[in-house]
C-alpha cells in the first residue's frame, strides 16, 4: 500500500511532488505519477529528513506556515489516496493551527533555534524548539524561561507568555570513538500567545480591545437588516430591497467604554450570493492593560453574557491594539480560552421549537432600559459576587460536558451560600450574636452549681458561626420567587417548608459526611434543585441590574426548561406577555426548522 521514499527523491519543485504534511512522525508527499495514478508515499520524519528538507528548501508553505495538525483527525486514509483529495477548506482551517520559524528570545536572551508552534484542542500552544544548545537545555529543563519570541519568515512576530517546559530531549554523535553531546529538542507549552508586526513583552500595553464572542449577535440583541418592512416581498421575488444599516450600542462603564456592534456579512460562492451577520465588541478600558491583565478583565465581561444566557460564553477572536506613532499596532491574541464555543446550545435546531420561538429566552443587552446601570452593577458587585459565580460557572461548565452528579448539587449550595454572603449585614449579625451572648453569660453567672470555669469554656468557645445555611436557603428562594410572584414570607414559608427541610438536610448529609442523617432527595429531585438555584440566581441578579419584569416573564416563560423547573419545584405558573418586540419581531420570520423537508 505505501512505498518508502528516499529524501533525495524530493526536490523544492511543488509542480512536479506538490507540497507534504509532516504528521505524527510520518511525512507525507505527493511524488512523480505512476502508470495508473498518483500515489501518496509516507517516510518517517527523523531528525536527518528534517534537515535535508530545511537544507533542500523544499516549500512548506505560504509564510512558513504549515497547514496540517488535523489531517489524522479527518480519518482520512492515506494510502494509495492523493494529498489534494484533503481540500482547500481543510487546508485553510489548518492555517491557522501551525506555524513554523526562528526562536529569536528566551527571556532575555539572544538564541537562534528552529522551531514549529501548533494548537491543540485546549488551544494551548505546543512550542517544539530543534538544535539547543547543552546550556539550554539544562536550562530549561530547571524551569528557567518562561517567555519566547518566534520570528517568522513573513516577518511577523509569535510572543509566547507563560510558559512551561514539557520535556527536554538531547540528540548525540560519536567523534573519535566517543559518544558526545549534538543537540537538543524542547518542547513548552502556553495559553498566552501574541501575534504581531513586532515582539512584545509582559511590560507592553494595549489601550483598546477588539473581540468576538459566542452567538454574539443573538446576545447584543441588534439587526443590521430591515428584515421584516418587505418581507412578502421578498418571498413573492419581487421589489427586494433590504435597508441596511451597522448597528451599535454604546456605554461609558466604571471598567471602561464598550460599543457592541452588528453589522452586515457578505458571502458569495459560484451560484450563490447571501447576506450574514457578523458583530464586534470594542473595549476601551479605563487603564491600559498589560498582556497578564487581560485575560482576568475579560472573565468579568464573558460572566456578565453567562447570566443573560444561561450557559457558558467564550470569547472566540481577540485583538489588542497600542497607540504608538505613526499608526496604531494591532495584535492577535491566540489561546485566550481553551476552547472556542460558536453558538449557544438554546438556539440548536432539535426538537420541536423554531429557533425563532428559541431566541425568545435568551436575554440580550438591548433588552437593559438602562445598560451602563446593568453593568456597572455587574462590575461593581463582581467581587462580592465572585464565590457566587464561580460556583454558578461550575453548574454551567457541568451542564455544558452533559455531566451530572452529585457535585452539580453541591455548586448549587455554595451559589446559595456566595450569594447570601454578598448581601449579608455580618457586622449586624456579629453584633446581634455579641449582644445575646453575653445576656446569656449573664444568666449562667447568677444561676447556682456553675462553676467559674464552666462559664470560661463557654465564652471562650461560643463564637459566631456565619450566617445560617437554613436562613441563607430560605432567603434566596423567597428573594428569586418574588421576583416572579407576589407572596408573603410567611406564607411561602409555609408552602415550601418540606422543600427547604430536604435542601438542608442533604446539603448537611454531603458536606459533611454525617452517618446520623440519611438523603432525603431522589437523585431527579436533587438535580432539579441545582437547576433551580441556577435559574434564581440569574433571576435575582438579572432583576438587580434593572431589567423589566415584564422582559424576565418573556425570556424564562419562553424556556421549556425554566417553565418546567419552576412548577414542578415551587409551584409558579408563569403568565408570560404576548407582546414580541425589537430583535425577536425583527428576526421572527428567520429562523432554522428542525423539521426536515
């Protein structure tokens, strides 16, 4: 099926052997024609062929950039089987995935070392550096370099952030009957990697950002397009004619300046012509920030989308730019998440729902009366907020992996708990506990038989404990289903007493492992519970940042989950408003059918 193929078969002709792949210690080539058909022969890539074919100057690619760390993946089979039948589009994609050239800097120091750099599916940058010297090696090897800088052949820059080292290989050679030191091979790893005109370091700056996120036009909420004026029109093939427009949302935050933009996307093909969508988010911050910054400022904005939709946002393309003379410089930010989500899972086009009808629960900022208010007290209550939304983020993370465990349930506790502890008066409760405290002492000192140092065991130990798990459960549920529907606290109480028993009992029973307590909720009841206290909490912050009530009744009343969670639990019935306005009315009529033709 394959033929071994010596190296010096190859030449730096791509007319005659086209171009080759080098994947997983295998080269692949498309060499001279057979009587039948080409026939794509594979060598294995050792050191010596890595040589020969830099010394030869046989064309990698564009640039130097190589194309194919997924050609495996594509379980495409090789043999016998030409290199084109891979295809333009996978060629592209792969583009973007591997680069090749010198490693110029390793920290400060001055080097000069081939090297590839490729992504993988974590988006982390694997760094493999060929021909170190011993010194280097040993270095690196220690944990000494932390920092690279990668010259390409097209002149641009790679700075690479942060990094380990892997493993450290050395290559020897025998002189005179003696087996001596030849070279080296390192291979790093990085999740902070710049691409750029020049090289940058940690001190560097950027003034403003330039990003895109998941389904960002589905949560900015605008349309650059008068769908709907003629839209029979359209349909009917007559008098098409769409108004078009870039639409942008603009807010002056105590982070910094945002303008959410949407705007129109062209695509043409051989027979086809059609119009898209496509959205930027620009970020001017109050400060600059260097290159180990961003990455924290940036959580904060993607948290604040993780609410408006319930369910894990990304941020898919990142740019950063820096004021310098005679014109700014744009860099490229590669890895800035470890992985790259397109869309949001609510608007897939399965069961028996429209995604128009979808789109319905999904918040969207220009839903916010009054955006600047939104956010500021998103940012300003962030850190209060941030034992809250880390424990939310890990319900979503769960449900965005399909897994579901007790651990879901358990999150859901420590929202409760991070939630409660925002809000809390806890000097309040310190000084209340303080206050009863010592009338309780008071009233052991005047009763008879207790000895002095009975009375010492007790103030010294007596302490403020927090705030109570079964108070902090009981204000939340009430706090989220007012929200929602008018009812006192007594009332609601009363209602759900059994319901916060079971929370607090199973709660106790995981955390603390106790052996005189059994489970009170089947594993459905508890799941349901974390889904719940997931749907309250962005509820309750939703209803903080200013959003209407009528606007929180549309969005949950449209989510068949949300509907659902929320009877079955609580009992709440939602009368959702009919009224459909602004970019749902407008994107009514579009929509993809899970109906099949």
């Amino acid at each position: 099926g394959t033929r071994e193929v010596r190296t010096q078969q190859l030449s730096d002709d791509p007319g005659r052997h086209g171009r080759f792949a080098a994947v997983d210690g295998w080269v692949y080539t498309r060499p001279c024609k057979t009587e039948n058909q080409d026939v794509l022969l594979r060598v294995p890539k050792t050191s010596y062929f890595r040589t020969r074919y830099r010394e030869m100057s046989i064309p990698m690619a564009p640039s130097s950039e190589i194309f194919i760390d997924d050609i495996l993946k594509k379980s495409l089979i090789f043999k016998e089987k030409r290199l084109d039948l891979i295809g333009r589009n996978i060629m592209s994609e792969m583009l973007k995935k591997w680069y090749s050239g010198k490693v110029c800097l390793l920290n400060d120091t001055e080097v000069d070392f081939d090297a590839e750099i490729q992504f993988n599916e974590y988006h982390q940058g694997i760094i493999t550096i060929y021909g170190v010297t011993r010194e280097i090696l040993l270095n690196a090897e220690h944990g000494v370099y932390n920092s690279a800088i990668m010259l390409l052949k097209n002149k641009k820059y790679i700075s690479i952030f942060d990094l380990y080292v892997k493993k450290g290989s050395a290559n020897s050679k025998i002189i005179d009957g003696e087996t001596v030191f030849d070279c080296g091979t390192i291979t790093a790893v990085s999740s902070i990697i710049l691409k750029g005109n020049r090289p940058y370091s940690t001190k560097d700056t950027f003034q403003e950002l330039f990003m895109e996120i998941t389904d960002g036009c589905e949560l900015i909420g605008l349309c650059p397009y008068d769908l709907s004026k003629n839209y029979l029109d359209i349909m009917m093939y007559k008098n098409i004619e769409i108004p078009i427009q870039r639409s942008m949302i603009y807010v002056n935050t105590v982070e910094g300046e945002f303008r959410f933009s949407v705007y129109p996307e062209y695509k043409c093909s051989k027979d086809s012509f059609s119009l898209g969508f496509a959205h930027k988010i620009q970020f001017k911050p109050q400060k600059a920030l260097r290159v180990t910054e961003i990455r924290e400022t940036l959580i904060k904005l993607t948290s604040f989308f993780t609410i408006l939709c319930g369910e894990t946002v990304t941020i898919n393309k990142l740019s950063g730019m820096e004021q310098v003379n005679p014109k700014p410089e744009i860099a490229d930010f590669i890895g800035i998440c470890n992985y790259e989500k397109d869309k949001l899972n609510a608007l897939d086009n399965s069961g028996i729902d429209t995604t128009s009808f979808k789109r319905l629960s999904i918040f969207k900022i220009s839903d916010f009366s009054d955006l600047e208010k939104a956010m500021n007290f998103w940012f300003e209550h962030y850190e209060n907020l941030y034992n809250a939304q880390k424990a939310y983020s890990r319900i979503l993370l769960d449900e965005e992996l399909k897994v579901v465990s007790v651990n879901k349930f358990l999150a859901a506790m420590q929202l409760i708990e991070g939630y409660s502890q925002a809000y809390a008066d806890e000097k309040k409760e310190i000084e209340d506990f303080e206050k009863w405290k010592a009338d309780f002492l008071l009233k052991l000192d005047r009763m008879e038989n207790i000895k002095e140092e009975d009375i010492e065991i007790i103030r010294d130990g007596l302490g403020f404990s927090g705030i109570s798990f079964r108070k902090a459960v009981k204000e939340f549920f009430y706090a989220g289903s007012s929200c929602i529907e008018t009812m006192s606290k007594t009332a609601f109480f009363q209602k759900h007493n059994t319901l916060i028993d079971n929370i607090v009992n199973d709660r106790n029973f995981y955390t603390h492992s106790s052996n005189r307590i059994t489970v009170r909720l089947d594993f459905n009841e508890m799941i349901n519970v974390a889904t719940i206290c997931k749907e309250l909490f962005r509820v309750l912050v939703l209803n903080d940042m200013g959003i209407a009530q009528s606007v929180l009744l549309q969005r949950f009343g449209h989510s068949r989950l949300s509907v659902a969670i929320f009877e079955r639990i609580l009992g709440i019935k939602w009368c959702v408003p009919e009224d459909i306005c602004g970019y749902d009315k407008t994107m009514w009529n579009f929509f993809d059918s899970s109906i099949s033709d």
